[in-house]
C-alpha cells in the first residue's frame, strides 16, 4: 500500500525487467574497480619515486596505466549510476519518496569527501561522486533513449581528444559548450578572481565540481544500462558476455599501450578516450559472463571480491588514511607530514599495495560474517534513512545463514 508521503511520487514506478534485490555480481565489479582505484593512486597514496634505470618500477607504472588508467574510475562511476537507480526503484516499490532520500544519501557523501579530501587526502573521490550524485537526480526518471543520448552526446563534448579529427567549426562549437569552458566563463564573471583560486577550499571545490561534470557521462551510461536489464538478461548468455567483454578489453588495452608508446599518432590519440571506455565496458561484460553460472568455478574465483566490493566505501576510506599515515607527502590538512615512511620504488610499493588489498578482503570477509554493513556504510545508511539500521547479524542457533538479508 503507498504511503501518504509519497501520494505526490504516484507517477514514478520501478522500472520493468530489472532486478529486485541486491546484485551480487555488481558486488564483484565494485571490490574489482576498488582494486583498479587503488592501483592507480598508490604512486600518489605512497609518493613512490620512479627513476630511469629502475626497470621493473617503470614496468609496473606503465602496466597499472594500461590495465587500469582512466577506466578504474569510469567503471566506479558506471556502478554509482546503476545504485542510484536501485535505490530509486527500491524507494518506488516500498512507496517511499525518493528523491529526498537520495538527497539525503548525497548530502552525507559530500559531508564524509569534504572531510576527505581537506583533511585527509586531495586524490579523493566522494567529493566528485556527491556533486555528481546531485545532477543524477535531473536523469533518473527519463526514459531510456534519452539517458542513452545525453550520455553520448556529454561523452562526445568532454572527449577532448576525439574532436582532433572533427572539423575546425565542429570542434570549436563543442569546446564552447564544453562544461568546463561554460565553468570557467562562470568563474570568469567573478570580480575578485585571484582571491577565488586562492582560497584552496573554493579552488578544490570548483576543480571538483568541472571533473564531476565530465565525468557524468559514465553515470549515465550506467544508468541506461541498467534500464535496459542488463543484469537480468545478459547472466542468461555468459559466454556471449564474457566473449564480448574480453574482445573489448584487448582491443582497450591494445589502443591504451599504443597510446604510450613511440607508435603513438594521431588516429590512436584521438581514439583514446574511446579505448579507455572499452576497457570499463568489456570489464563489466566480462565480469557479468564470468559470474553468470552461479556455483560456477569461474564464478567461486570471483567471490573474494564481493565482500570487499560491499564495503568499498569503508574500504576506500581505510586504503586512504592507512597509508597516508604511513608514508610522507601524501596526506593532506591534519594528516599531511604525518607519515613515518619516506619515499620508497614503485617496485617495492605495489607489492605492499597488493598485500594489503588482500588483508582488506579477508577482513571484509570475516566482518560481514558477524555484521550486516562496513561502519562507513551503516553511517551512511542510518544518514540517508533518517533511522538507525540494525548494524549487527541475528546469528540462529543452527549453522543456517543469518535471517537478515539487507537491500542493496
């Protein structure tokens, strides 16, 4: 039955076709992307030094770069998109309104990425992910050609590199309406604009907000597939998605070491963009073939990174203060100069990296054996609901699993 409050939301219904309940696979995907993350920040995470002639360090900079550069974060956004619309249609179908629980849910991410990125770490990204999450709430209830359409044209806009081969007025008309030149033009009319970009909370937040803005086009993307059922129609052929997947992400990562090597040229520079995103599609796909089969052996290879991937939240925030207590000249506001440990290669650094990812997969593990959510994300929870949710499992007596069985 609705509920008197959301009498106004009648129009909104859940979308046909998409699942109900949590996803596990898009568990899997979000602990996979945090690996990617955290790959491509630990040189900053660490301040590791990479000099000419250490060649297994320049390896490894250069393969996290191909594997994972610029579409670690793409495939984040993509997931945090898909969220948004499972919260959207878990709210329609309990008769809730949704749109002040979703504001409510991003008002407490920004609150916890203002924290993070003044006082802990500038590499942060819930900031970016909460002015984001903000402009999502225009999109959620456009039907599914529209998501689609805006998602491609805001791509072709923030995609620098692709207007190379277009035509000098095309181009030039696309990088006027660019969002960060329609930004910069806003700054622009500020009187005192010295004083603007030398406050650093004004300067970092605007920075922000133009890197959120041109990165909204992978949110959409996420939404439009998540409408389309991809999660519920795809799982049925896992050998046509992890087929399409992994041909997407040689052909990625085919253009992405072209693109830094000496056989680099224009084509593959203006092609770039496109490579990195194949990189992020063909994961998902991959990842949605692989975990298809449930009981899978493919599938069982894959489950390590569902419980890290349900606590990505805390597990984001301990990878950041963890390490920026440990190493110099990476932390920022209270914990900057706080670390013990200088410099050190990034050979040495990445196998740290590597260990404790892992440590944070068997404590992940073990925590959600005992309890329903990561601390950060029972707060977050308890924020957006407005009530504070049951935080420890009710463990039977028996060996059966616990008898509560949390939404996404």
């Amino acid at each position: 039955m609705t509920t008197p409050e959301a009498a106004s939301d009648l129009h909104l219904k859940a979308a046909a076709g998409t699942p109900n309940g949590r996803i596990n696979v898009l568990d899997q995907l979000r602990g996979i992307a945090l690996f990617a993350i955290f790959m491509c920040n630990l040189s900053h995470l660490t301040g590791a030094s990479l000099d000419e002639g250490d060649i297994i360090g320049n390896f490894l900079w250069k393969a996290i770069d191909v594997l994972f550069g610029n579409s670690a974060r793409p495939l984040f956004s993509f997931m945090f998109g898909i969220s948004m619309m499972l919260i959207f249609d878990a709210a329609v179908r309990k008769g809730r309104r949704p749109y002040p629980m979703l504001l409510r849910r991003m008002l407490m991410l920004l609150l916890f990425g203002s924290l993070h990125v003044f006082a802990v770490w500038n590499g942060d990204i819930l900031f970016m992910y909460a002015l984001d999450g903000f402009m999502l709430m225009l999109f959620l209830w456009m039907p599914k050609p529209v998501l689609l359409l805006s998602g491609i044209v805001l791509f072709l806009v923030t995609a620098y590199e692709i207007q190379t081969v277009m035509g000098e007025g095309l181009s030039s008309a696309l990088q006027t309406v660019s969002p960060a030149s329609l930004l910069y033009s806003g700054v622009a009319l500020i009187p005192n604009q010295e004083a603007f970009f030398s406050s650093r909370y004004l300067s970092t937040g605007f920075g922000e907000l133009v890197l959120a803005v041109e990165h909204l086009t992978f949110f959409l993307f996420g939404m439009y597939a998540y409408r389309s059922g991809l999660f519920t129609r795809l799982p049925k052929h896992p050998i046509l998605a992890s087929s399409l997947g992994a041909l997407l992400l040689l052909l990625g990562w085919t253009g992405k070491y072209l693109y830094s090597s000496e056989w680099n040229n224009n084509w593959i520079t203006t092609l770039h963009p496109a490579a990195c995103f194949a990189v992020t599609i063909g994961a998902v796909l991959l990842i949605i073939g692989l975990a298809g089969s449930e009981g899978s052996r493919t599938a069982r290879l894959l489950e390590p990174f569902r419980a890290v991937g349900r606590m990505a939240f805390t597990n984001y925030l301990m990878q950041s203060l963890v390490f920026v207590t440990l190493f110099k000249a990476s932390g920022e506001g209270i914990f900057a100069s706080l670390g013990v440990i200088g410099s050190l290669p990034m050979a040495a650094v990445v196998p740290i990296g590597i260990a404790f990812f892992a440590l944070q997969m068997i404590v992940s593990h073990y925590w959600l054996r005992r309890f329903l959510y990561g601390p950060f994300e029972w707060l977050w929870r308890a924020g957006t609901n407005l009530e504070l949710p049951p935080f420890k499992k009710k463990i039977r007596l028996s060996t059966e699993e616990s008898i509560d069985n949390p939404s996404a």
